[in-house]
C-alpha cells in the first residue's frame, strides 16, 4: 500500500465530507476512493469514518489521525518545496537589520558580498541601536547581539563577543594598568553620555559588580569614543569587535581580562516561517560562513 496516497486520499474524504466529493477532485472514480478507505483502515486496525447511507463523519480515532496526517502530508510537502527551491537562483527583495557599528563594520560589508554573488537580489539595510520588532517594521532578518528573549524567533549563531576595558599603551604607560576594576575610578574613563554613570560590569568569583567612573569626554556613538582612546584619552569599554582591529598594530590594549562578564551571543534572527524563500535561506547561509572568515568569534586574549 502506498501510504502517502492512502493519507491524501483520508485526509480528502474529510475535507470534502464525502467519498463522491474527494472522488470527484482526485479525479479518481468513487469505487476506488471507497477501495483506497477501506484498505487503509484495514491496514490500520481502525475505523476511521462512521458511513451510512446519508452521512460520513469521522470517529474519534479519524480526528486523532486527521490532525497527524495533516502534519505529515505538509512536512514532505516543505521538504519536496525545498528541493525544488535548491535549484531556484535567490531574487526578490530583502530587508536586514543590525545595530551600528557592528552593521557598517560586519554585516553590510557581508550584503555588498552577498549581492554581488546573487545581483537578482536586492538588499535594505538598515542599521539602528534599538531593538526593532521585525514583523510590525517590516524586516525580513535582524543581527542580535546578547541573550535572546523573544521566542517567537528563529535564531541563528553567528558567534560571540565580549565586553572588554581597553586603552591605548602609551596612556597606560603615563598612569598605570588598573589590576581590579574598582581601580577604575582613578582613571580618567572614556564614556558615553546614553550610558548610566555606572559605565560597566564585571565579575569576580562567580558575583557581578558595578564600578561608578568618571571622566572629561563623554561621546554619543561608539566610534569617537574608541578614537579617542586610542588617542590616549583614557581607558574605554567597548564591545571586542569594535576594538579588534586595534590590537594588532597595538594601537589598543585590553586590560581586567579575568573580570570581564561572559560573552555575548550574536544571532541571526528571523520570524517563523514554514519555508523561507530562496533569498533568506541563502542569506543565512552566506552571511554565517561570511562572518565566520572575517571577525573572529572572540577576540584573542
């Protein structure tokens, strides 16, 4: 017995109410509908319709394995679209979104790659430092950094980074490296004026802590303020990303390694769909391997 045909023709004869009605859109004849029920529920065990002359409704097993069939017949029918849409070339409009810095630094350097592997792709991208809800503003993918709280979406791991206390070695030289953060109130902070006065937390033995700060340059956006560090100004706290392609050149050094809290999640994050077009899961699949090769999951200690 070919027990995808015999699920189809089930789930049919409850669709339409009828052997005649499921007959008729099959464009089967109705004695091989009526063979088709009577095999599947012999094979079964169970009586899956109470016919009469006048009527035709399900028994209790028959709406238990409706639903079951149903899920089923509409998995192999996401898996079969898949394999078709595998030979499909990725076109359409797609709209992404990701916080500043790490957008202009990652994730559109990654769409101008992405379009150029797939022009019948056309990409938005937008870069904002607010958590957007991506079904009501209309996005079609979003990059998080941190712990995810919203279950309504997929996620996807890009990496990790960490929050890390950095400044340029010629300012460490001048005033010393802190070797706890609460030595940080004596340095001169690099701060950002949408930040509490706190400016970071830390960890020691398994127990977060605050540290209050203080500081003669304040900078709304992140990237002045690295600049200024690593003009010497003072001791920074940055995402590593943001500081990463400082280090090497020892334009920047890290310090209160053995404090810092532990790494953030990033993520690729979408609503939930039952097949995503061609363009999103070929996105997904890009950007993951793009990422990958040009930031490091975690900045070298």
């Amino acid at each position: 017995m070919d027990k995808f045909k015999a699920m189809q023709t089930f789930t049919r004869i409850a669709d339409e109410g009828s052997l005649t009605g499921a007959a008729r859109v099959m464009g089967a004849s109705l004695p091989a509908v009526v063979r088709a029920l009577a095999a599947y529920e012999a094979q079964l065990g169970v009586r899956l319709f109470n016919r009469t002359t006048r009527s035709l409704s399900l028994t209790e097993d028959g709406r238990q394995h409706l639903e079951r069939c149903r899920q089923v017949l509409a998995a192999l029918e996401d898996a079969e679209a898949a394999l078709r849409a595998e030979a499909a070339v990725p076109a359409g409009h797609l709209t992404i979104t990701a916080p500043v810095p790490f957008g202009q630094m990652y994730v559109a350097p990654a769409v101008t790659r992405f379009v150029a592997r797939y022009p019948d792709v056309r990409c938005s991208v937008v870069l904002l430092d607010r958590m957007t809800n991506l079904l009501e503003e209309g996005m079609d993918l979003g990059v998080r950094i941190g712990w995810l709280e919203d279950s309504s979406l997929v996620a996807v791991p890009l990496g990790e980074v960490r929050r890390v206390v950095a400044a340029s070695p010629a300012y460490l030289r001048r005033h010393g490296t802190p070797k706890h953060p609460r030595e940080l109130q004596d340095f001169n902070c690099v701060r950002r004026v949408d930040r509490p006065p706190s400016w970071g937390e830390f960890t020691e033995n398994g127990r977060k802590f605050r540290v209050p700060v203080s500081g003669n340059l304040e900078f709304n956006h992140v990237v002045p303020a690295v600049h200024a560090c690593i003009a010497g100004a003072g001791l920074g706290m940055f995402f590593s990303y943001q500081v990463a392609p400082y280090l090497p050149g020892k334009q920047l050094k890290i310090v209160l390694e053995r404090f810092e809290l532990p790494p953030r999640p990033i993520h690729i994050v979408y609503p939930h769909a039952r097949l995503l077009p061609v363009r999103t899961r070929a996105f997904i699949d890009f950007i993951r391997g793009d990422i990958t090769q040009f930031m490091p999951e975690r900045t070298p200690r």
